[in-house]
C-alpha cells in the first residue's frame, strides 16, 4: 500500500519494478491464442486513467517481448478482445469490461503475479468494491498469499485502509511519502468567496486573466459541465468539456484538443479528477468544490505535477460549501498554504458532525484501535456513496 502526493510519479513507481522483475526471470513472449494469462493486472477507476497507464507500459517495455493490453468500457468490445488474443502480458482495465473479458474466458488468472489497484482508494470505496470483490474472487485467481497485490493513491481514508488489507498479505508493506491525504505543496490554493449568481461572471473574469494558459474548470453535474462549456464557447472561449454522458469517442477528443492547446479550456466532473497527467496544465478552477475533501485534493493535483508549480482557484459558496471548511483549512495548513481568515470563520462555525473522521496520516495497522493518529487535525469524510453523478466513473 504506497501512497504520496499527486504528480509524484506514482505510475512508474509500480511499472518498472513489475517490468525489471519480469525481465530477470525471463517472461517469456505471449502468443497468439484465444486465451491469455497475463502475469499483470493494472486496474484504474476512469478509461481514460486506464488508457494513460498503458501507453506509459508500453513506453517502459518497448524494445522488450512484453506486451501491454488495453480493455475499458464504451469502446468495441469485439477489437479489444481481437488485441488480448494476439498475446497479453500486462493488461491494463477498467473493473467492468476487465471482468467481462474475464467472464468471456479470453482472460485465464493462473499465471498471474502482480494485481495492481492505481488510485486504490477509489478502487476500494462503495462504486467499485464489489467488482474488485469479484475479481479477486474469479476461478483461477492466485489468493493474496501467492500474488503481489499493490495499492498506489495520493490518499487513504482509514476505513477504506482497513478493507484493502482484505486484499494484501498479512505483512503488507505501508510506504507513505509525505502527508497520506495531503496536497500536492507545488500548488498555490487560493479560495473566493462566491454567492451561486456571482460564479459564471467571476468565471468569466478569470478566464480573462489567465488569457491561453491551460486551465481545468471542475462542475458537480454532467448538466452543469455542458451547459458551463456551451456558454464558455458563445463567449468565443475556445472550450471542451468531459463528463459520463459524452461519447467515448467524444471523452477522447476533447482531451486531445486539451493536450494540443486548441481548446485551452476543459470544463470536467469528477470523471478527470485522479491521476490524469496533462502538461502545462497551469491552473485548476473549482467552479463548484467536491463534497469530500479526498476529491479536492485529487482535482487540484492535475496542476502542479512533476514538480512544476501550479495554481488553484475555488469558489466557496458559504451556503453549500460550509461543510468543507474545517476539512480544507487543515489541508491549507497542512501544504503551508495561507490561510483566509474568513474560511478559518466558517471552519470553526461549522457545526461538528459525527461523520467527520480523522485522515489516516499513517499505517492504520500501527495505531492499538485501529484509528490512525487521533490527535491529527486533518479531517476527511467517509468516501460519498456512489451518487448518481457517479456513473460516468469507468
Ligand atoms: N523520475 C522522474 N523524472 C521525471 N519525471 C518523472 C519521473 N517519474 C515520473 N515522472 C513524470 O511525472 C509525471 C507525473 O507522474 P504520475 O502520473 O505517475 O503521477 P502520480 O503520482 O501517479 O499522480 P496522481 O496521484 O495524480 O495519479 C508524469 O508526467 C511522469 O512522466
Ligand atoms: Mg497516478
């Protein structure tokens, strides 16, 4: 179970030890056949994460007999399945159309020696544990003894923590790199306090500011982002949005023009908000903040990535957004971030609900209770239950 912050390099971090140790012992080449038994599973939460992670293995294994495949949902089942035939070492999925590979009987476990779960969290939390639940439990599957399983995410909740040892050896190794939960400190967070009929002027004003720099604008709803990107490109600002209810086709080329700076402008849910690496993304805008505070700090962290700075500007709506208060004062402090006076008010207004509970900053097992360091101040809710919202997961 590894954990650091966004942008840290987390990717690499599991590839290329999986690849090196492949290679020392001889991994042989996959061959044509209409059943493969990869020796890695890579899942991840959102097909385009997914598709990222498998163009850097196939950067990392070129030249070499392994061989990467992709499978993600929306796409031609018949093409992915005709790509896993032609052999498959690594395959890379997102949880529902790896299990139906799976299911299909393309796909054979017996061999395989590394289950990684990249933005584990998630992986874990009420969206996607039951599919992680079957594929652990598909036929063939080597138990939690006789695999690798790994974990990688920039944060943990504690109760999500406790269910991955469900997963992991007895002895599974905690690695933590600076603050479990924390934000990336390369990202200057700024916070304006907005009223719900000031946001779209206050938008507009800002893009103004920032002029072609690349800038990801985070809504709530698949509604919101269209109709925020609609109004964004009347006003001749060359804008995309991603969110679930866009074609796949239309996922992808959105990020592409992103990427290629034709439309500087991405209006996203929380579809692109963990683990994408998009260059030069200068600033993330939070039109509207997430309603968890894990959420926030995977949204701000698609800026200041591989050690580049990078800023982030959210509208706090003190008639929405109050329950957060507490929540990202400590995440400010903890990034030594300036604190505004006005939100530390609304962080010590806000009443104390009992859902609140103590970040994991540590090794949960290393705490007699179970509870990672009580005295912490940094809070963080319980992962939200699958919103509707949350279908354009996957
Ligand atoms: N050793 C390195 N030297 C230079 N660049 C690196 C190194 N390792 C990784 N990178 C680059 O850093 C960027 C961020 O890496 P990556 O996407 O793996 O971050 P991450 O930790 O997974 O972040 P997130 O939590 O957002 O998923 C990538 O562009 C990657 O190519
Ligand atoms: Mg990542």
């Amino acid at each position: 179970m590894a954990c650091a912050q966004t942008g840290s390099g987390k990717t690499a971090a599991f590839l290329l030890p999986i690849l090196q140790q492949l290679m020392a012992d001889g991994v042989a080449a996959s061959r044509f056949s209409e059943l493969q038994e990869p020796e890695v599973i890579i899942v991840a939460p959102t097909r385009e994460l997914i598709n990222q992670i498998y163009v850097e293995a196939r950067k990392f294994s070129f030249g070499t007999c392994v061989r990467p495949v992709v499978v993600y949902g929306g796409v031609s089942t018949a093409h992915q399945i005709r790509e896993v035939s032609r052999g498959c070492n690594v395959l890379c999925g997102t949880p529902g159309r790896l299990l139906d590979t799976i299911r299909r009987g393309k796909v054979g476990l017996s061999k395989l020696r590394y289950l990684v779960l990249d933005e584990a969290d998630r992986m874990l939390d009420m969206g996607f544990e039951p599919d992680m639940r079957s594929l652990v439990g598909s036929p063939g599957m080597p138990s939690k003894e006789n695999r690798q399983t790994l974990m990688f995410s920039a944060t943990y909740p504690e109760n999500i923590q406790r269910m991955a040892a469900d997963f992991l050896k007895p002895d599974y190794l905690f690695l933590a790199v600076g603050v479990v939960g924390g934000a990336c400190t390369d990202v200057e967070q700024t916070f304006v306090k907005v009223t719900k009929f000031s946001k779209r002027e206050q938008l507009l004003d800002f893009l103004k500011t920032i002029g072609s720099e690349r800038v990801m604008v985070f809504v709530e709803t698949k509604r919101q982002a269209d109709f925020i990107a609609t109004s964004l490109c009347q006003e001749k600002l060359p804008t995309t949005s991603i969110h679930g209810d866009r074609e796949q086709r239309e996922r992808e080329k959105a990020l592409v023009d992103f990427r290629s700076g034709k439309c500087p402008v991405l209006v996203a849910t929380s579809v692109a908000a963990r683990g994408l690496d998009i260059p030069d993304v200068q600033h993330v805008l939070n039109f509207d903040l997430p309603n968890n505070i894990d959420e926030y700090v995977h949204r701000i962290g698609r800026t200041g990535r591989c050690g580049n700075i990078g800023r982030a500007v959210s509208f706090f709506d003190p008639d929405v957004d109050g329950q957060l208060a507490r929540s990202l004062v400590t995440i400010l402090a903890k990034a030594q971030q300036e604190v505004p006076s006005w939100l530390e008010e609304y962080a010590f207004s806000s009443p104390s609900t009992a859902s609140f509970q103590n970040f994991a900053s540590t090794d949960s097992r290393k705490c007699p209770q179970g509870r990672a360091f009580k005295d912490s101040s940094v809070t963080s809710q319980p992962p939200v239950p699958a919103a509707p919202e949350d279908d354009d997961w996957e």
